[in-house]
C-alpha cells in the first residue's frame, strides 16, 4: 500500500496528521503490514491487517480501558470507533512502544514474575456478558489449516526449486508426525473458560521499564491452559528456555491446577498450525528459507516433537 494513501486514511479516520512513516517487519502475520507514524507530537504503531477478528480488539480496549497494566491503549476514530475498514482490512492503532522484543532481548526472572501476574489478570477480567459470548471458541487459525494442509502435501508432490525440495524431504522425514498432528488430535477440554490472548508468546512482548502484550487478533474464550501452554515447553526462544524462568512465570500467575490433558490439547493444535503455516510460507513467501527452518525445528524439537512424544 502507498504511503500517501496510509497518511490519507490517518487523517480521515483518526485525525492523525502524520509526518513521519517507517514500515515495520516483523513475525508471521503475512496478512498484516505495521508502520511507525510520527506526528508532532506522538508516535503511533499502526497496523493494516486481515486476520484475526474484531472481538480481539474490542477484548485489547475493554482491558486497556480498565486499567490493566501492559495492554496499549486503542486509538479511536474520529467517530469514536476502535479501527477503520479499507480493502476488507482493519486500519487500527495503538501508542507506540519504544521497546525491545522479549524475543529477541530476553526477560529476566524477575520479568517473568511480572509476565505471570499480566496473564492471570488477563485471564481474571470480566468482560460484558455481550463481548464474552461473542468471542471465539475455537482458533480461527486451526478452522482453516487442514484446508491448507492439503494444498501443501498436493504442492510437495512435485516440488519446484531448492527450498520446495528440502520441505518434502522435511516431510517424508517427519511423515509420522505430520500425520499424527493431521488425524490424532486429542480430546478437546471442557474445563472453565477464560478470556485467553491466543498467542502470548515472546514474540508478542514489548519491553521498556514494563512489560507490554501487543496482538491481540487471535483472542479466544478457552480453558486457561490455552496460553500457558506457552511457558511449558516447546517454544523454543520465545518461551522459558529454563525451569527457572519457568517457575517465575507461574510464581506471579498464581495458584492453578494445570490441567496436562489441555495443555496436550493445546499444544496439539499450535503444533498443526504451526507445521502447516510454516510450511505454507516455505513455499509461497515472504522469507521463504526461514519459514523452511522454522517449521523443520517445529517438527524436530519443537511443539510438534513434545506433542507427539507425549502419546508414545
């Protein structure tokens, strides 16, 4: 998209004048771009993106507006909306942060403690009755993926090119797990649900003096163990990497039986559409060589690795 149509649509829909621009490339999210905008006065970061839903905005200013510590503040529009609609996409905007990725940076233990209690607050909010139950049950993401699984196992039965190439040897290798994730899904939970961010992972962390959890398009009303199956194994460098951080993060989330038969759901589901969307991006872009390494540590010693190991 152009840039001086950007800075048109930030006029009209929520009187910004911008007179600063900077494209901003970062995580999977191939149907979203996200820009720096600077006005006079401020810095904003936006985003024009297709995924996700409306609920996890309407969540992100519902917790924003009551004051929970580490979810920006949504911009509103001129009409007092929380994003403005071009080409079917959602144009929305929030502060910017001048942080550092946790992925990339890293949190100390103390952070982690910090991290813990953020969830639990998240997780301990009381949305209106009306916004609660119009929240998704399920991942918006897994609804589409055996769709797309398809499209990539026709795609490598005749490879093109080297990274097409390795992505099917990548798939013989793996085929037991791959087939595992595609027809050996555990039973879902029926335990109580809570509002749950969908994809906390460190890559959606922003540091500075404070901790800040930014992307919220994949909210969904589930089982706790949703997100904390993301501080128990498999993330690699965007999740604890020690039994220290670990224990920090659950210290400051607080008392909670984990249910392991959700957290083995959990990490089922993540590991299927991680396989696949990674897979997927090996062979259509953007970065297609390191998709190709990210879904081949997936499957190696990765989510999908920890979730098939766990039913041998």
């Amino acid at each position: 998209m152009g840039e001086t149509l950007l800075r048109k649509w930030l006029l009209a829909d929520f009187g910004l004048e911008v007179v600063e621009l900077t494209p901003v490339a970062y995580g999977a999210d191939v149907a979203a771009q996200v820009w720096r905008a600077g006005t006079a006065t401020n810095a904003y970061a936006v985003k024009w993106s297709g995924a996700g839903t409306n609920t996890g905005h309407q969540v992100a200013a519902f917790l924003a507006d009551s004051g929970l510590p580490g979810v920006p503040e949504m911009i509103r529009t001129t009409e007092g909306g929380l994003w403005s609609v071009h080409a079917k996409k959602r144009l929305t905007i929030t502060p910017w942060i001048d942080g550092v990725r946790a992925a990339q940076g890293g949190l100390t233990e103390e952070q982690w403690s910090e991290y813990g209690v953020l969830i639990r607050r998240v997780h301990d909010s009381e949305p209106p009755h009306r916004l609660r139950d119009a929240l998704p049950v399920r991942s918006h993401i897994d609804v589409r993926t055996p769709a797309i699984a398809e499209q990539v196992r026709t795609r490598l039965e005749t490879p093109d090119g080297e990274v097409e190439e390795e992505l099917a040897a990548v798939w013989t290798q793996y085929e037991h797990v791959i087939t595992d994730l595609l027809t050996n899904r555990p039973p879902a939970p029926t335990g109580p649900r809570v509002v749950c961010h969908g994809d906390p992972h460190l890559g959606n962390v922003l540091v500075d003096e404070h901790l800040h959890l930014i992307d919220w398009d994949d909210v969904i009303y589930a089982p706790r163990e949703q997100d904390l199956m993301f501080m128990l194994g498999g993330m690699g460098d965007v999740g604890p990497t020690t039994p220290t951080q670990r224990d920090a993060f659950l210290t400051g989330y607080g008392p909670h039986a984990i249910d392991d038969d959700a957290i083995h759901y959990y990490r089922h589901v993540r590991a299927f559409e991680d396989v696949i969307g990674w897979s997927h991006q090996a062979i259509t872009g953007p970065d297609n060589k390191d998709a190709l390494t990210v879904a081949k540590g997936v499957l190696d010693h990765g989510l999908a690795a920890l979730a098939v190991s766990a039913e041998r």
